[in-house]
C-alpha cells in the first residue's frame, strides 16, 4: 500500500517538504535548482509561507517525487 500523508495547512506542508528535502539529503540550493525555483521560494515554503505560487509548489513536488492527489472527505 501507497502511504499518504494529511496535510491541513501551508505549515505542515513546509514541515513535510523540508522533511522530505532532508530524507532526500538535498541542500535547499540543489532542490531549488532541481525544481528550478529560487532558495528563497524554498525557504519561505518550508516555514510554512501560506502564499506561495502554486505553479511553483507543484515543481518542487515533482523534483521530491512527490504527487498531489485530493480525496473528498469519508471516501477514504
């Protein structure tokens, strides 16, 4: 089975990220250039920054090997 993990705010979603960002054992310069954003977009995501662009969270998804899925509520 596949895991998933439950995310509710732009705060875990940081806190996922830079896990996954240290799992993956990549400084925030070489996922930044592998997602072809800038540090700083990394930086302010991983602290939780609630506006970030999400063309450009969908690249860094990517670049983890991470996928977006959504389930409604109670299908699960």
């Amino acid at each position: 089975m596949k895991s998933s993990t439950k995310i509710s705010s732009p705060e875990e979603l940081g806190r996922y990220l830079l896990k996954e960002r240290k799992h993956l054992k990549l400084t925030q310069k070489e996922i930044s250039e592998f997602a072809d954003v800038g540090r700083k977009f990394i930086i302010e995501l991983e602290k939780g920054k609630a506006t970030a662009q999400l063309g450009k969270v969908f690249e860094l998804l990517d670049s983890l090997g991470l996928e977006f899925h959504l389930i409604k509520r109670g299908d699960r």
